[in-house]
C-alpha cells in the first residue's frame, strides 16, 4: 500500500484527454505551495498517510458490512434496493472513506456475491472454476475488484483465464481497465473511456481464438463466429433450448418449405449418432453443430 501523496501534483488540474498533469497550471501551483508553506504541507501529508492506513485497516470490517448488504440484497425490491446502497455509499464517506475506496468496496462485495450466484466463471467445461476463480479475485485490491465487477461475463472469464492464466500471473490495474473498456458490463457506460480512443473488436477476436477456438475440449467450435456464440449461451441451458425450440416453431410454421433443420437434428441426436458424439464433446455443442 503506497500512503505517499505529491501534493503539487494531485493540486495541479489535469488534461482531460489523457488524465495527465497541465504543465499550464505548474507555476502557479507551485506558488499556492510555497506560500502555504512547507511545515503544512508536511502535515497535509502525514494527515493523508494517517488516514490512507485507516483505511486499510478498517477495510475488511467496511467489506463484510457491504456484503452483507448484497446478501441481504436478495429480500430487497428494486426500490429499497436502490434507496439502501445509494445510502450505504453516504455512510461510508460520512465514516471517512474516500470516495473511491468507498464505490470500491461496495463493487467488490457485489463481485463476490455474484461469482457462485451468477457461474460468472463457468466457461462451460470447467466444473470448479467458480472456486477458484472467487479465491483469485479475493487475492486482487480492491479497485481491481471494483474494475473485474463492472466487466461483461466475458470480460471477467478473459481477465482470469487468459491474462492472468487461471491466477498464475498478476496482471496490472491498467490491464484490467483497458479490458474494461472493452469488455463493459453495462454497454452504455461511458466512465473511464476517452473520446478520442475507439476500443477495436480485435481484443474480444484474440480472446475467443485462444480461449475457444484452440480449445482442445471444445473441438466442434471452429471459428470465431462459432466462439462468440458459445461463449453466450455455453453455460445457460435454458437459453440454449429456447433458441433450439423457437428455430423449430419458425421452421415448421413457414409455408411451402421443408423443415431441414427439423431433420438435421433428429439425425443428429438419433442413437448412433448422439453416442459418438457424446464421448468427444459436451452436448451443449450438438446445436452450434447444426
């Protein structure tokens, strides 16, 4: 934990397209210093030390009460819901967290409360990852929590296995924030992205070519196109039945037209045929097959 502060630095206002310091300002910042003094600018600094250790050391205790919050969550209507977080971010600022250690230890709570909830690392062939992917988040600051939370499901499973490979590398805050952009939970969110930078599809591509389509244990999906989908409705079976049954309802209702797929997947999940394929792959991908 870093509890030095440049005071001239954090004073100085920044450019707003990169988030650097505007050397613009630097002389007359410096002049504020000097007449300020140098004995109060050092206890401005202890003043932020003292209290960045506070924080870390009373954080645990702020993170089980926003937990608790999200568990209790489940009895909540969207109204109370809203009214009672919108409030516990008050009492945490009220108490002395700053006002980023407070949004980040309410969006970490939620992170870990929706992991076992939510399967957000289940890939669709891996059975403990939910485990140890809550146990690798848990292990993160809470700001990289905080950043993992407001990632897609996508996001979040390419941040574990692929950055980190399953937690066996670190991986820097910026990373996560750049993945972050381009992999947001909420599509209309615009908090971190700059105007002048457009996120290329290219990342999302990279990461289904090495995580599904060179997957050994997934040998049907091919291609990219295939992985997108995959990695959508892989682990909601539900979803998947929905899209069988409705392609189905579509097919058998046009006029003047023989219901091929209709065909197809009874060949497909005829004996002789399901069995073979069922000792190489996972029956989730008997439709993507079609």
């Amino acid at each position: 934990m870093n509890n030095n502060i440049d005071i001239t630095s954090a004073l100085t206002p920044k450019r707003k397209e990169d988030g650097g310091i505007n050397q613009t300002y630097t002389n007359s910042v410096k002049r504020i210093i000097e007449l300020t003094g140098q004995a109060h600018i050092s206890r401005l600094s202890e003043f932020f030390e003292k209290t960045s250790q506070l924080e870390y050391d009373y954080s645990l205790s702020a993170l089980k009460l926003c937990s608790s919050f999200w568990i209790a969550n489940e009895k909540f209507d969207d109204w109370s819901r809203r009214c009672i977080k919108k409030q516990l971010l008050v009492f945490l600022k009220e108490i002395g967290f700053k006002d980023q250690k407070a949004s980040a230890l309410i969006g970490s709570a939620e992170l870990q409360h929706r992991i076992p909830k939510e399967n957000l690392f289940d890939d669709g062939w891996e059975t403990n990852a939910n485990e140890a992917g809550l146990e690798w988040v848990k292990s993160l600051p809470l700001t990289s929590q905080y950043t993992l939370n407001r990632m897609s499901r996508s996001g979040i499973q390419e941040a574990y296995f692929c950055l980190t490979e399953r937690g066996e590398k670190k991986v820097s805050k910026a990373a996560l924030a750049l993945l972050q952009q381009a992999e947001p939970r909420d599509r209309f969110e615009r908090r971190g992205r700059k105007k002048s930078i457009e996120v290329a599809d290219t990342s999302r591509n990279e990461f289904l070519e090495r995580c599904i389509v060179n997957n050994d244990n997934l040998p049907l999906i091919d291609s990219v196109s295939l992985a997108n989908k995959w990695s959508l409705i892989s682990s909601n079976e539900d979803d998947l039945l929905k899209i069988v049954k409705q392609k189905l309802l579509n097919e058998r209702g046009a006029i003047n037209q023989d219901s091929s797929f209709d065909d197809r997947l009874r060949e497909l999940l005829s004996n002789d045929t399901y069995e073979a394929l069922i000792e190489d792959t996972r029956w989730e991908q008997l439709t993507l097959y079609l």
